[in-house]
C-alpha cells in the first residue's frame, strides 16, 4: 500500500522514532557490557523481572492524512526460573504481567486529538538462551524461544474525545496468541552464584490482537471513517535479578 503526503511524513517520523529508540538501547546494553563479567550459568535460577517496553498500531485500511499513530509505552514485570544444562545453553521460562497499547492522532481534532489505551496481559515465555562466543570472559548472550500471550481485558471497550468527534472502537479478535520472541542479553554473576541480567527484546504476535474502529462521531451504527489493526508486538528493554537456589539452602550447623 502506497501513502502520499502527510502519511508519508507521519509514517518516516516514526520509523526513525524507532531506530533512534533501538538504538540508544542497543548503546546502554553495550555500556553495561564492558563493565559486567559473565561466568558459569548452570543450575536452577529464579528472581523478579521487568522491562520497559513500547508498541503501536499497525495500517489495514487506507490511513487519511490527517491521521497518524505511534509507540506508546508499557511495562513488564514478573518472574523469571532459568536452568543452566551447561556454561552455554540456558533454558528459561516464567510468567509475567504486561501492559501494552497504542497512540492514535487525529491532527485536525481540537477538541481533543489523542486516543490511547493499553492492555492488560499475562504472558508465559519459554526461552533458549545461549552465550556467545566472542572471547574467553564473553558476557553476552544470544535468547530465541515462544510466549503464549492471554489478555486480561474485556472486549468492545469505546473512547472517545471530549465531544465525541474522535471516536475508536476496540473488538477484541484474539484473547490468546503465540508470539516470537528475539533478544540480546548482557549476564552478570556475582560469586555467589547470582546473575544480573539486562537486555534488548523483541516479540513478535502471530495473530491480530484487537481491531480499532475509527470514527468521526460518537454514533457507532454510522460508517467507520477507517480501521487499524494491533497486534501486541513490541520491543523492549529489561533487566531481572536470578538468584542461585544453592544460596537458599540452610547452612548444616555441628553441637559437640
């Protein structure tokens, strides 16, 4: 699908939103690797983990000009339960709670031309992690897996401007979904067998989340001015805390 004009303009300003922001993450992931130190990785782990996150809509009607959408923030946080086979291969999963949407402009609307909204998720990922062989202190690791992703919300959810001339509809089109899940992670651990673990994510939805109905009035049985389909995509950048559960266990204590 082709745009002209303002699309065109509104659509290059968030793609290079979009490498600027994978960017300065990518940096800061390689700040902290030069003064992180990475170790053995193998035994059971589990600790907290977040990460800020950002996602957005996604064109499947035509898009007028006065128009646009771009990323809006969320978060993740849960827990993390990692098992380490050997120095190099790790298997992880967990649960976590995450929270994701989307930020839709109506340029031309003066009594308010914002609509945003993000949804409420649980997701359960299950992870290959893989340290990469780029020296003998390497810190860096390589993460590929899935996510069954389930959504928390009801559907048929309606916001709108203040007077009711920007109007979206969500219709809910799947509760659950498979996501693709890619990552680059920086892995510290301390002494005590703990690692520190901040990384770049990106996951993938392989079916449409919620349908967005856009309307120029408040009337719903009129025409949709246009649609535009979310998916629950995002990237983002996190950090979890993995204690070793050999740290757990009580100290034997001797009486003579």
């Amino acid at each position: 699908m082709t745009f002209s004009g303002k699309k065109n303009t509104g659509k290059t300003k968030n793609n290079f939103r979009f490498v600027v922001m994978l960017k300065t993450r990518l940096i800061v992931l390689t700040l902290i690797a030069s003064a992180s130190q990475l170790c053995a990785q193998k035994g059971l782990k589990f600790g907290p983990a977040a990460s800020f996150l950002s996602s957005r809509t996604y064109v499947t009607d035509s898009l007028p000009n006065n128009f646009n959408f771009r990323f809006k923030s969320g978060f993740s946080g849960g827990l993390s339960v990692q098992y380490g086979f050997t120095d190099r291969f790790v298997l992880g999963t967990g649960a976590s709670f995450t929270s994701k949407g989307y930020r839709v402009f109506n340029d031309s609307n003066k009594n308010g031309n914002l609509i945003k909204h993000n949804f409420n998720n649980i997701e359960i990922p299950v992870n290959a992690i893989f340290k990469l062989r780029v020296g003998a202190t390497s810190k860096m690791r390589a993460l590929i897996g899935g996510t069954y992703n389930l959504s928390l919300d009801q559907s048929g959810k309606v916001l709108k401007n203040s007077n009711g001339t920007f109007v979206i509809s969500e219709n809910s089109v799947s509760k659950s979904y498979p996501m693709l899940n890619l990552g680059l992670e920086i892995a510290s651990e301390n002494k005590g067998g703990n690692v520190l673990i901040f990384g770049v994510y990106y996951k993938q939805a392989f079916a449409n989340k919620t349908e967005l109905s856009v309307y120029n009035s408040s009337d719903l049985t009129k025409q949709r001015n246009f649609s535009l389909g979310y998916r629950g995509s995002y990237i983002g950048i996190g950090f979890s805390y993995l204690f070793d559960t050999k740290n757990l266990k009580k100290s034997e204590e001797f009486f003579y």
